[in-house]
C-alpha cells in the first residue's frame, strides 16, 4: 500500500511542460506523515492512543468526502487541516525555497503561497518570491497549458498571463498566476514543472504549510 502511494504521488505530483524527464527516468518524493516526529503538526503531549483515536476520525471524516462525490451528489474539496494525513517537503525555484504543502487527492492544480501577498493567509515560515527566481516564467494565456489546465479553474484573457481561481466546499479559495518553475526532489532539478503561484487566499489555510499539492485525477 505504502509502495503504491508513493508510485501515485512520484506520477501526479506535478503537471510538467514538455518533455522535462527522459524516457526511462524516475524519481521519488517521501511523504511525511502529520503524526511523525518530524512533521509540525506533531504533539508531543499526545498519547499513542490519542494520536489513533485522531487518526481514526480522520479517516472517517475522509470517507465521507469521498462517498459524496461517488454518490454523484456536487462535490467541492474542503480545505481541512486536520484530516490532512500526509505532507510533502519540496524545494522550488533558484536559488531555491523549501516548500512543506498539503498532499490533497480532492483537487487537481498545485499551488503555493507568493510574494506580494494581496490578501494572504498568516504563515510563520518565509513566503515564495517569484522575482528573486531565476527559473521563475509565467505561462502565457494562448499557451496549450493555460487551455490543458481550464478543468482545474484557470482562466484569463489574450492580454493576460494564465490566471487560476480555486474554490472550495468550506468556503476557502485561491488566485493567482499560473508559471513554470524548476522544483528540486531527492537534489534533482526538474525543470518547467507548472505550478500556481498564490497571491489571494482565504479560509482555513494552516500557517505551518505553504500551500497544496493536488493529487486528483482531473476530468
């Protein structure tokens, strides 16, 4: 099971433009676990018996997200902190910034925190700074990928660079400009990865996290 899950997130992590891995390469990313010792939502006042109750209604509370949606009833990711079972750390840009985000199979794009926060949500670590990047490119609103990625909320006009707008069940959203970036897994660069970069948000946004990386299968 373990094994699988990390093949899912190694294949959906992220869109990459173009042709970024040769044939035959791989890569793989660790997940980390909320409850571990090294993740930041641990607590060390816990019990092991608490940390499976929380676990338990975790699960639960994820079970029901998913009936909805394979009952066929409108169906809206919420944004949960608490039922968030997995982080990633990643690093993005050059010279590089380390990213922790949420590992979420109910929404498609992956975005993150940026710099000049309009309406930001309160966030303890650095925030993402597209103009000290290197590597940092907009996507342009005529390109094949603003138009691949519309089922996942992007929109914009020929004036403009590729736009996206998320919203959630809960009543949280995202917007920002949709780009390119290179990440950085297990010290490897992997150029041209499409990602959101955030300048509006709202909700229930945990201040530990940067932002969300969507596993979902997309339309």
């Amino acid at each position: 099971m373990a094994s699988s899950l990390l093949l899912l997130v190694t294949l959906a992590i992220f869109h990459i433009a173009g042709s970024s891995l040769t044939s035959g390469d791989s890569f793989t990313v660790n997940l980390l676990h909320r409850d571990s010792i090294d993740s930041p939502f641990y607590d060390h006042s816990m019990s092991f018996s608490q940390r499976l109750g929380h676990a338990s209604r975790r699960s639960f509370t994820n079970a029901k997200r998913y009936k909805t949606k394979l009952d066929g009833s409108t169906y809206q990711a919420d944004i949960i902190p608490d039922v968030s079972e997995f982080l990633i750390n990643i690093s993005i840009g050059y010279p590089s910034h380390n990213v922790l985000a949420i590992a979420d199979t109910g929404s498609d794009l992956s975005w993150i925190q940026c710099k000049p926060c309009i309406r930001c949500y309160n966030h303890t670590g650095p925030v993402f700074d597209p103009e000290r990047s290197s590597t940092y490119r907009p996507v342009a609103c005529e390109s094949t990928t603003c138009k691949d990625l519309s089922s996942s909320g992007t929109t914009c006009s020929s004036s403009e660079n590729c736009r996206f707008f998320l919203f959630y069940g809960d009543g949280s959203f995202s917007n920002g400009t949709v780009a390119t970036e290179t990440v950085t897994l297990c010290h490897r660069d992997i150029p041209n990865v499409v990602f959101g970069c955030s300048f509006v948000n709202d909700g229930i946004f945990g201040p530990t996290w940067d932002g969300i990386v969507g596993l979902g299968g997309g339309d």
